[in-house]
C-alpha cells in the first residue's frame, strides 16, 4: 500500500507536464516557420536590390485615354512671350484626327489682337519727353500679326500619369508638333506709312501637354515658334531680310469625338 500511494502523485506531475510539453513544441515550430519567413523575405529584397532600375521601377499601364481613330477639336486662346514692341492675344480653334496613340494630323487657325507692349519708350531727340509710342508710331516694326494658320503633325511618345494630394491620379501625354502655314503680318512697308497686310509663309515648331479631365476632354497646353521673314530697313540704311521668331503660349480645352476603331 505504501508502494501505491507514492506511485500516484509521480503520475500526476507527468499528466500535468503534458501540455507544457506540447505548447513548448507548438512554440518551437512557430518560431521556426518565422526565421524561415524572415530568410525568405530578406532573400527577396536582396534579389530586388540587384535588379536594374527599369525592372523595380514598373512602367505606366493601362491607358485611361484612347485617341486612336478619333477627331479632336480645341477652342484655343494665348498670348505672345518673346515681342518687345507688341502685346498679342491670340484666339484659335485647332482640328486633328488621330491615326494612332502617339500620331495626329491636324488643321491650326488663330487671329491675333496687338497692341505696344509697353516694354519700350519713344523719346525726342534730345532723350526727353519720353512715352510709351502707340501703334502708328510702330507702323514700320515688324511683329503686329493678324490671322494665323498652319497644317500641323503631332508626334506624342510620353504617357504617364501624377498623383495629386493622394486622392486623384491624372493621367497626361507629352506631344511635339511641326507645321508648315502662313502669318498675316501688318506692318508698313519700308518707304511708306501706311500700314499694310501681307500674307508670309511660316514654319510652325512647338511643344505641349495634355491633361486628361474625362474620357472625353483633355486640359492643352502648348508653346509654339512661329517663324516667317518680313522686310526692313537694316542699320546700314538698307533694305534686307530679317527673320522674325513670335513665340506663343496657348491654353485649350480639346474634346474628342467618337469612338476609335472599336466602334
């Protein structure tokens, strides 16, 4: 009987050190599986690490914007950059059809509202009484413009997209044009006084932006070189050839029509 009774608390303790046993084994394994998760995450950013920048760096995708096969219209309005004698406000319309993502061609027409800039003073001869000249004292200065027209082709290799304040992303492109038109110039001719319009060929070079705001409409910005030749009096008192550069800043707000190809 004294056997017995000290057999007894002996299986006690042992029943009692099962579960122990148990949960110390569960906790190994947990901790096992989180050193080989830990392994394998750090062998992961190491691998990342060693990748060329466009690999960690993923490209934009999935185009919001479709323009191939679709007509854009754009009421247009700007402002000249670059005159020292004339303030121009132009007031456009342009049209272009898209025969890809990244092509267009497109018709560009605009009228020009002048007026002296204010940069420059006219003065007596003796540097006194100096004022802001009015359009007639600048008849002979090149650079007042009336119509405007060109035939354009737009090339548009960058797509992206910004995120603005974290709560919006907005998709854009980055688009060059080149075109070949015309510049109504006014301007009086060297031996005369009276103002006169005449028709010059131009060559239209420029860069631009467009915000996508809709499936429908795009936000356009755009700075565009004029280029054309007018006649003037050269310093030696002789009449000759002066090449004219008006640079022009234009805000519109284009609509697309249609549906592209899938429709």
């Amino acid at each position: 009987m004294i056997r017995n009774r000290s057999i007894a608390p002996l299986l006690a303790a042992a029943l009692l050190a099962l579960p122990a046993a148990a949960a110390a084994q569960e906790a190994d394994r947990d901790a096992q599986a989180e050193a080989r998760a830990d392994e394998a995450a750090a062998k992961e950013v190491k691998e990342e690490a060693n990748l060329d920048l466009d690999e960690r760096i993923k490209p934009v995708s999935g185009r919001m914007f479709a323009k191939d096969g679709r007509h854009e219209l754009t009421p247009t309005v700007g402002l000249s950059l670059n005159d020292g004698f004339f303030s121009k406000y132009t007031f456009g319309l342009r049209y272009a059809y898209h025969f890809g993502e990244e092509w267009s061609a497109g018709l560009n027409a605009a009228y020009a509202l002048s007026s002296p800039s204010g940069a420059v003073t006219r003065c007596d001869s003796s540097g006194q009484n100096c004022e802001v000249p009015t359009k007639d004292d600048l008849a002979r200065t090149p650079g007042d413009m009336g119509l405007i027209g060109s035939v354009d082709l737009s090339w548009a290799p960058l797509y992206g997209k910004i995120s603005v304040l974290a709560e919006k992303v907005l998709h854009f492109d980055t688009y060059g044009v080149v075109g070949a038109g015309f510049v109504e110039s006014k301007m009086a001719p060297p031996d005369g006084s009276t103002v006169e319009s005449t028709i010059a060929p131009a060559l239209h070079l420029g860069v631009g932006q467009r915000y996508f705001v809709s499936r429908n409409a795009t936000l356009r910005f755009e700075i565009r070189d004029v280029l054309y030749q007018t006649e003037v009096f050269g310093r030696s008192g002789e009449l000759e050839k002066d090449l004219q550069n008006q640079l022009l800043f234009t805000i519109g707000l284009s609509w697309f029509l249609g549906d592209g190809p899938e429709s």
